[in-house]
C-alpha cells in the first residue's frame, strides 16, 4: 500500500470558483487514488483529471499526520448516516462518540473542544 498527499480543486462555490484543498489518500498506486477522487464530494470537474492540482507520494507517518489535520475540516468527515473517521474509516451515528474516537489520534475537531 502507498500513501499519496493530493491538492484538489474543491466547489460548488459557484461557477469560476474554487479553492484548493490538500487530502490525504493510500491506493496501491496513482491511478488507484485518482479513481478514488472521481466519487469524492465537493470536487470541481469531478468527470475530469483536471480536479487533480498535484499528487505526490508521501511516507504513513506523514499520511496519519495528514489525516488528523483534516479533521480541523468537519465538511470532510460528515457523511450521510453520521461521521467517518479519517483516519481508520470507522463510522459513528454522533458526535460525541466521534469525538472520544479520534481524541486516541491526539486529535481535536475543529468545532469541538
């Protein structure tokens, strides 16, 4: 398994914007990881490569580090049916079970303390 650190254009802001957001993403090679990021949300020309600003290889310690920072992002992790963690996958109907979860990470959420 690999680790990638990729920077997406993210939307629906409206036509001609964006902003760009660094993610973090572990496939068996580039082309796994860029087929993952054709089912994200929130991605401008999704259909598209042109989503992908950079893709790069990084180590796990730099991936785990990676996927604790995006939880200072909660539009991230909010998923139908409650809140994913990042990190693991693990799925939690609330936010206070969500939140001792990730706190095991040495991570705090964004709107939470």
């Amino acid at each position: 398994m690999q680790y990638f650190e990729v920077i997406l254009e993210n939307g629906h802001m409206g036509a001609g914007n964006s902003y760009d957001a660094k993610r973090y993403f572990k496939g068996s090679d580039m082309l796994s990881v860029i087929s993952k990021i054709r089912g994200l949300p929130r991605i401008k020309k999704r259909h598209t490569i042109e989503a992908v600003k950079a893709i790069k290889p990084i180590t796990k310690k730099e991936y785990v580090q990676g996927k604790i920072k995006e939880l200072q992002s909660p539009h991230l992790f909010k998923v139908w049916g409650g809140y994913r963690c990042p990190i693991c996958g693990e799925m939690f109907a609330d936010i206070l079970s969500f939140k001792q979860h990730t706190e095991k990470y040495g991570a705090h959420l964004a709107f939470a303390s």
